[in-house]
C-alpha cells in the first residue's frame, strides 16, 4: 500500500490511522507514523482490519485488543523524532543502557525521566539521557508514580534497540 489507501467501504484508510494515533500521542504524531507518500505494507486479520502495519524498516504499530496502538521500533523512531521531550518518554542512565537495548524491563528505581502525561498502559519510548532511542514499550505506572516508586517495574520493553539500530 502507498500513500493513499481507501478501504472497501471508501473511507480514507491513512487519515484514520493518523487520527488515532493524534489521539494517542497527541498532535503531530499520525503523519510522524504515517507519512503521505511512503509504502506501507499492511496485514489484516481474518476480518480484513488492520492488525500491524509495516515499512522499509520494520513494524510501525500493531492494533492492541484496546484499538490503540501498540510501537514497533520503526514507530518508536518516527515518534522520537516528532514529539518534543519529555513527551511519551523514560529516561535512563549508562547503567540501564545495555539491559534495555538488550530487551529487559525497566523498573522505577533507575528511572531519570518520565513524561508528566504518562498513564498506567500507554505505549512509551524508552531513552537514555543523551537522547538515543532504547526500546519502546508499556508504561505500567503512571509518569508521576514512576519517579516516585523505589521499586517495581516501570516499562514493560517490547523491543530493545540493539546499536546495529541506530
């Protein structure tokens, strides 16, 4: 699929994956995800709704049973770029580098940073102080909670960015 697919019932299938995810991450994130233009490749479930949605570089999102989005790395960066920090965003040192790119869970009491907007199972980036992308995955607390906790996990990872990545 390219830059404009309307679906079988003639709705513009592109505007609404922006909208949603506008909706999730806040303004600007839908054309960061879905840019007009790009190839995409879409697989659908039994039902023909979108189930993940791919570009040159790996998965983009995949739909959570919630109907929003779940990051793939691929989305993950489009998201770092797009979003001013903190937004959507735990911060790490050097010592939590290596374990989140390797895939490991992050829990609170390594935690720098956190976005303010953050909630209990919104999709986050996970990044080191520097700025570099680690992994993205599901906040389990809220942003506040996060920096407040001395224990307990933080982020659920779903995918660590290996340095081959960058």
């Amino acid at each position: 699929m390219n830059g404009h697919a309307v679906d079988e019932s003639g709705r513009d299938e592109n505007a609404d994956l922006r909208t949603i995810a506008d909706y999730q991450f806040g303004a600007g994130a839908g054309a960061a995800l879905f840019p007009p233009g790009e190839d995409r490749r879409i697989e659908r479930t039994t039902s023909g709704r979108p189930q993940q949605i791919h570009a040159g570089r790996g998965r983009i999102v995949s739909f959570g049973t919630d109907g929003r989005f779940t990051l793939g790395l691929e989305g993950g960066r489009r998201l770092h770029q797009a979003l001013e920090p903190p937004a959507y965003r735990i911060v790490v040192d050097d010592e939590s580098e290596p374990f989140v790119r390797d895939g490991k869970n992050v829990f609170s009491k390594f935690v720098l940073e956190a976005g303010p907007e953050i909630r209990p199972g919104d999709e986050v980036l996970v990044v080191h102080e520097r700025g570099d992308l680690l992994a993205v995955g599901r906040a389990e607390l809220d942003g506040e909670s996060i920096l407040d906790f001395e224990s307990g996990m933080a982020v659920n990872v779903r995918s660590g960015a290996s340095r081959a990545d960058d």
